[in-house]
C-alpha cells in the first residue's frame, strides 16, 4: 500500500507523509539516494513502481511518485499531506476561501486523499483518515 499505512489514527493538523511526483521517479530516487543516502524500496503500481525512501534507521520517510496512473495530476514538486478531520468538509472550505482542488479527493491507505492550491499558489495535500470502530 502506498503511502505506508499511516501509524495509528493520524490526528487533524499534523503532518502525515511528504511525497515528490515526477516524470521520471527513477531518475529522481537515484538523486536522492545518493545526496540523503536513502534507500529506496519499490512500490508495484502494476506496469511500474513507485518508491518508499528509507532512512538509515529503516523508517520510511518519504515517498518519490511517477507522474503516471492515479499520479498524472499530482504537481511535480514536494507534497505535504496534511490530516483533516474530514476531506469533503476541508475541499468545500478551499473552494469557499479561494483556494482550488487540483486532484481528488479519492482513496489513499484506507482513507481519502486530495490536492489542493490555496489562493497563494502553494500546494499540499489533504489526508482524512479512515473512519474508526
């Protein structure tokens, strides 16, 4: 599963995952491998493979995405998730405040997921974890 199942039940505000889409993930990982010295463990997305970048205590920090397949609208650049209570609510108050969805919001490690630009121009992602029992 891509991102990693998220630990626990993510708490609204924080910071769940950090990811990079591009053209070219291959290329990409093997930049960071070497400048971070991650490591990088694949992700199968059926005909390719995203990565999972290790740290060197084996915590996977970081995720580096093809823009290709659920990606192709993802911006190429590093995206935050940020955790939101609840994604519907959170996307109608970006559009409401002028802020724009540009992905989404769709399912993501078992919960649902979107892009969002806000009206400066900066870009994150939304996370909203999967309801608990």
């Amino acid at each position: 599963m891509y991102p990693p199942p998220m630990p626990d039940t993510p708490k609204p505000g924080t910071i769940a995952w950090t990811d990079l889409t591009v053209p070219d993930a291959d290329a990409i990982r093997d930049f960071y491998t070497r400048v971070t010295g991650w490591k990088a463990e694949p992700v199968s997305m059926g005909e390719y493979s995203d990565y999972v970048m290790v740290s060197s205590t084996g915590e996977g920090v970081a995720g580096i995405c093809h823009s290709r397949g659920p990606n192709v609208n993802v911006p190429p650049q590093w995206l935050i998730y940020i955790v939101v209570a609840d994604i519907d609510q959170a996307v109608a108050q970006c559009t409401v405040f002028g802020g724009e969805v540009l992905d989404g919001p769709r399912p993501m490690s078992g919960g649902m997921f979107c892009v969002i630009r806000d009206p400066a121009g900066a870009v994150c992602g939304l996370y909203s974890a999967p309801a608990t029992k």
